[in-house]
C-alpha cells in the first residue's frame, strides 16, 4: 500500500541567525530537480535553494514517486513549507 507524504523545507541551521536572507527564514529555490511522475531514491536531490552565501540542496527523504511539486525556481519557501508530495 502506498502511503502519500509530504516533503517540507527543513529547519535552517541555527549558524544562520544571524546572516542576510536566513535570518528571516526566507529561502530562493534556484532549481526544482523533479517532475511529476519522476521516481525518486532516498537522498535524490529534489530542489536546490539559495541565500545571498550558500546553496543548499534539499534531498529526499523517502524513496517514491513525485505527485506533485509545490514550488517553482524563482519562488521562496520558508522552513517548514511544503515542497513537494510523493508516494511512497
């Protein structure tokens, strides 16, 4: 049976109090590396998101397939916010 799941942005680390964009949570997704449909392993890449210093990419934390993609490249998600739902 599959189990439908949904993936969010994690907590950013807590280093990044006090720097540019993570201070206020707010996350750029520069790239979104699934589609629906796309079957995804444990700790595939699915979005890469950006602040004015680093990059960060956001991997999988199941394996499943892609139900839907929440975000898009240009949009900002904060911590906690749903990106994408699979099933698993």
């Amino acid at each position: 049976m599959s189990v439908l799941k949904e993936i969010c942005i994690p907590k950013a680390p807590a280093c990044w109090e006090t720097c540019g964009n993570c201070a206020t949570g707010e996350l750029l997704v520069s790239s979104v590396n699934v589609a629906v449909g796309d079957t995804v392993a444990h700790d595939d890449t699915l979005i890469v998101v950006e602040t004015d210093k680093v990059s960060l990419d956001i991997p999988s934390p199941y394996a499943g397939v892609v139900v839907e993609v929440l975000v898009k490249p240009g949009s900002v998600v904060k911590e906690y916010e749903a990106i994408v739902r699979m099933k698993t």
